[in-house]
C-alpha cells in the first residue's frame, strides 16, 4: 500500500515567467498538480483528478527553487481529497493546492509500456 504522499521541486527558469517577470502562476499550478498525481496513485490503483483549487500567496522569481508536498487528506472507495503545500526551499509559503480524485478501483500501470 502506498503513502498517500509526494513530492517534486523545481527551479524557476526564464520560460517559467509571466509578462511581468515573476512566475507564471500556470507553471505553479502544474508543478502542485504533479505532486498531487505522484501522491494519489501511489496507492497502485489508478486515480483521475476531478477538481483544483490554488491560491497564490508570494510571487517567485528566476533562480528559486520550489517544492511541492503533497498529502492525503481522505481516501474512501470511490474519492480522494489532497492537499499540496507549494514552498521555498527554506519553507516560504508561495501557494496552497487542493485536489480531489476519482479512485477509479484499477490498478494502474507504472512503468508499463504505453500503447
């Protein structure tokens, strides 16, 4: 069984910003969104987001380096809640995520080779 937890970091690069030089707030969502799919298929079965949420709390720039956290909030047969915590590296809050899933109840296939 897996932990219901995941993590990625990333480095802020010039084709990471905005038009007024901070971080796009795409890229911030997409980075959250990766953990959250790390964290809700890490039980073996194959869950979908359903729905998103993020706020944004502190513009980045070039050069930072960020992490997002993800955890399992509730899990039953059919739904999954996470939410992602988007920091620095020395834990500067930047944006808070929350996803849900649909626990489809298949196992998925990690690794597998893709048709």
């Amino acid at each position: 069984e897996g932990s219901g937890r995941g993590g990625v970091r990333r480095r802020v690069s010039p084709e990471h910003r905005s038009f007024n030089g901070a971080r796009h707030g795409g890229d911030c969502v997409s980075l959250a969104d990766c953990a959250f799919g790390i964290s809700s298929n890490s039980h073996g079965i194959l869950s979908a987001g359903i729905a998103a949420h993020m706020t944004f709390e502190t513009a980045v720039h070039e050069g930072d380096i960020l992490l997002a956290t993800s955890t399992e909030r509730t899990l039953s047969r059919k739904l999954a809640v996470y939410s992602v915590n988007v920091t620095l590296e020395d834990g500067t809050p930047i944006g808070a995520f929350t996803g849900t899933v649909y626990v489809t109840g298949r196992p998925h296939m990690i690794g597998a080779a893709i048709p």
